[in-house]
C-alpha cells in the first residue's frame, strides 16, 4: 500500500481527477473557449500553462497536463475547419473536355482560303513597256545562271 501512496496537495488531486475525466470522455470544448484557443494567442497561453504544470506540479500531472494540452487543443481547433479536396482530372476526362469544346474540322485554314482565292488566270500576252532594268553593283556577290 506504500506505492498508492503519493504526496499530493488536495488541489493536485483536483486537478488530476479533472485531467483524467478530460482524456477519457470524449467532451466537446465549448464553443466560446473554443474560439479563443483558435488563435496564435490562445494557443500560446495553453502551452505556456502546460510548461508551467510540467515544471512546478507533480510529474504526474505535468505529464498529463501535456495530453490533456493536446487533446484540447485538438478538440478546439476542430471547430468551423472545413477541409477542400481537390479532385485531378484524368487524362480521359481532359480529353473528353478538349473535344466537347474543339469540334473536328472538315477542312483546315489553309484549304478554306484557298478554296475562297480567285483562280490565276495563265496568259501568255505581254505588255511592251519602255522601262529598261539597270544593273547595279553586286558587291562581289556571285551570278546566278
């Protein structure tokens, strides 16, 4: 009966009973304590309270007060947290989206216009006109026969 034995204040005992009740039924953090420990400041206050159970209480309640840290901001931090998922598209279902939206052409660019071009017309007549090309310096390029 020796072991059961622990030298704890009335207070110690308090908080013990309170921090096992915490671990093992699954209590829902209110919603107003909740929306404080959500934030940068909550949450610091929480882990500097933890430190300070670790360090100036009994072990035991400075190594529950860690879980029970855990725990509670686990629980509080659940609140209003929705998560996105983000579903890729498969390769068939990309190209599925690519042919609903680009339909299969019949003819190209090219052939529309040269479909819409005037036909060339071949006539051998040649206008006579006085105008006589000069030859200008090539610049040591050579001369194509």
């Amino acid at each position: 009966m020796d072991i059961l034995k622990i030298k704890m204040s009335t207070l110690e005992v308090v908080v013990l009973i309170v921090f096992v009740l915490y671990i093992v039924l699954p209590m829902k953090t209110p919603l107003l304590l909740a929306n404080m420990v959500n934030n940068s400041f909550g949450m610091l206050f929480v882990i500097v309270l933890t430190i300070y159970l670790l360090l100036y209480t009994h072990p035991v309640i400075g190594v529950l007060s860690l879980l029970v840290a855990y725990l509670f901001m686990s629980r509080s931090c659940s609140k209003g947290k929705k998560t996105v998922t983000f579903e890729e598209p498969t390769e068939s279902k990309k190209q599925k989206v690519m042919e609903a939206i680009n339909p299969p052409k019949t003819t190209s660019l090219e052939e529309e216009v040269v479909s819409k071009m005037a036909p060339i017309k071949h006539t051998t007549t040649f206008l006579a006109t006085t105008y006589k090309p000069v030859n200008e310096n090539t610049h040591s390029a050579l001369v194509l026969k």
